[in-house]
C-alpha cells in the first residue's frame, strides 16, 4: 500500500554501515596513539626548551667574561645574580657588577627519575637535575639509561 500511494522507503544498507565502522576503526586506530604520545612529547619538548635556556645563559655569561665559563661550584649564582668581569657574584647591581643575572632561576628537569630537580653539578646528587662541565660550558640532563619514545637518551639532548 506504501508502494501504492508513491513513498519510497530509504535506509542504510548493512554493507554501507559496516564500511563506516570500518572507517571509524581506521581512523581511531591511527589518532589514538598519536595522542597518547602527547604527554611524554611535551616532556620531550620542555627538555629540550630548558636546555636551550641554560645554554644560551651560559653562552652568554661566556661571552661577557673573556672566555670563562661559570665554575661548576658556582654556577647557579652566577647565573642567577650579578657578576664582576671575574664572576664574583652580588645580590644588587652596583660599581662593578655589571653583569647579569642570565636567569631568573634555574628551569627544573622535566623528565626521568630527578624529575622536578633544578640543582646543577659536575656530578650525580640529592636535588641535582642537570650535569655541567665548566671546563667545555657543557649541560646535560641527569638521567642515566632514561629515554624518549624514538629511544634517544635524555642526557643525550
């Protein structure tokens, strides 16, 4: 009777509905992964931002101070304050310290087991989370075997 009076009846085919599932499934198999891969990216991504900020804070003070590197004893104040020509430090910026501060304070590592840590040290210790030789101004994360989704070592950064 339906027929009769001229109205057709539309539907989806089970063929075109188990295609759009198919789709759906494509798609979120290849998204999902993708984003569960954010938070470890963005950790990735700070570590490196940070290590940019340090270096350059150290490329700097170099510059300014006839070659020197800061000491490895000293070198989150002469950072963080001001420095004389020979890097001794000051809390204010007067007579002859004229330098600086390169930081306002030192960027936590965001990464690994000393995660959170801002200290910086030639060597491992409690709070340390960057290592420095002030003999070359390198810096590099505290992290031994930790690395990141493409298996680069963060101390490798």
């Amino acid at each position: 009777m339906i027929r009769a009076l001229g109205v057709k009846r539309r539907a989806f085919s089970l063929i075109e509905l188990v295609i759009v599932v198919v789709i759906i499934g494509i798609i979120g198999a290849i998204a999902i992964p993708r984003m569960s891969r954010g938070a470890a990216g963005a950790s990735d991504s700070a570590l490196t931002a940070n290590l940019a900020v340090l270096r350059n804070a150290i490329d700097l003070f170099q510059s300014e101070h006839g070659g020197a590197y800061p000491t490895a004893g000293g070198i989150v104040n002469e950072l963080t304050l001001y420095t004389d020509a020979t890097g001794a430090t000051s809390a204010t910026q007067t007579g002859a310290y004229i330098y600086g501060p390169y930081l306002r304070a030192v960027p936590p590592l965001p990464v690994g087991a000393k995660k959170g840590s801002t200290g910086i040290a030639a060597a491992d210790g409690a709070g340390v989370g960057w290592i420095y030789t002030a003999a070359t101004g390198k810096i590099n994360a505290n992290t031994t075997t930790e690395a990141d989704a493409s298996g680069k070592l963060y101390a490798a950064y």
